[in-house]
C-alpha cells in the first residue's frame, strides 16, 4: 500500500451541526455516498417535520447524483 492510499483511507468525513438553543431539536440532515457525493439540508424548525424531509431531501439528491454520474 503507497503512502497516498494510506492518507485517502483515514479521511473520514465529518459534519457538524449545532442546534439552535434551549429546547430546540437539531432538525439538520447530512448525507455522503460511497463515491464521495456530498448533500447537506437545512431543516426548517419551525415547518411540519422537518427533519424527516431534510433527510429525505439529501438521500434522494445523492441517489440521484449517483445514478446521473
């Protein structure tokens, strides 16, 4: 194994995301592929479930993203 496949297998992907506050669930959602497609989506807290659209919205756009590529 090279020294360059050693560094591109310990990346790991990392997200944050940090709540707003007191009460307020973190309503965030991240999504990587396999073949490094990124999505990220802003869950809007003050709308009907949003967390479960966000992390719908981002799986189907890199879905998508992998059928296209």
């Amino acid at each position: 194994m090279t020294s360059a496949t050693v560094r591109q297998k310990a990346r790991l992907p990392l997200a944050f995301s940090v709540p707003k506050g007191g009460d307020w669930r973190n309503e965030d959602s991240f999504h990587r592929s396999t073949k490094g497609v990124y999505a990220l989506s802003d869950g809007a807290s003050v709308s009907f479930d949003s967390a479960s659209w966000a992390r719908i919205l981002v799986q189907t756009l890199v879905s998508i993203s992998m059928i296209a590529a």
